[in-house]
C-alpha cells in the first residue's frame, strides 16, 4: 500500500511538473538573466527562430587598470581583442516544444572553448543552463535567474 500511495504521489508531481513545461510559451526564454554566481547578465534574444544571448553587465567590468577585460582567450585571433561585454555566449538555440532550448552551443571566454548545451525552464523566472561535450549526461548545468 506505502508503495501505491509513493507511486502515486510521484505521479502527480510527474504530472503539475510536465503541465508546466506544456505551458512555456517559445518566447519565454526572452530577457536578461543573471548567471549563477551572479558575476554576469546575459541578455537572450530571438533572430530567424533562433535564440541567442550576449553578455549586458559584467560585475566587474574592467581590470585594474580601468581597462576592459578583453576575449583574449578566443581561438580566432581577430576576436581577441574584443571587450568581454558585449560578446555572443549562446548561439543558435531551437524551441523543442517541451519547455526546453536544444542544438546550441555556449561560449565561454574564460577558456576559449564552446560547447554544446541545452536550456531548460524551470518556471518563468528560472532556467538551467547545461553546457557538455558529447552526451548532456556527461555536462555541468548552471541555474540562472530572470533579472532587469
């Protein structure tokens, strides 16, 4: 009986939780969002029905000497003089219909190096961000949150 009554109680979040998910709107995506450790806000926007995000605000912005931080780590040696604010982090984003972005990728300026990735909506005001190379299993999620 214990075991029905877990059954059913995970059934029931099962169902609320994929509810939700039906819910999100494509464009639900769109806004300015602030990363994990809240060193970065990354404004997501929709260009030809893909979705795409570049860095707004930086926590700190320049270096000690009152210069900006530069994407000196960009592999295109043409890129690497560019200011940190300002530049494309997620690219190439499709909707799937399920609360979820998939087929993109994300940059990261830190290393140099992009990798695939896949947003989901938690709720309106949430997503995960999953970053990986090969499988999403293998990949490291960052949760965001909607900000101004």
């Amino acid at each position: 009986m214990r075991a029905i009554k877990s059954l059913s109680f995970l059934l029931l979040i099962w169902v609320f939780s994929s509810g939700w998910n039906q819910q999100i709107k494509q464009d639900a995506l769109i806004g300015t969002w602030l990363t994990s450790k809240g060193e970065c806000k990354i404004r997501i926007y929709e260009s030809n029905g893909k979705y795409f995000g570049k860095v707004v605000w930086l926590e700190e912005p320049n270096d000690e000497k009152g210069n900006p931080f530069r994407d000196i780590q960009n592999p295109d040696p043409k890129l690497r003089n560019n200011p940190t604010l300002g530049i494309k982090l997620l690219k190439n984003f499709s909707y799937d219909g399920n609360g979820k972005w998939t087929g993109g990728t994300i940059y990261n300026p830190e290393n140099g190096k992009t990798y695939h990735a896949q947003i989901k909506m938690n709720n309106y005001n949430r997503l995960d961000l999953k970053g990986f190379i090969g499988i999403p299993a293998l990949g490291l999620t960052s949760h965001w949150t909607r900000t101004n």
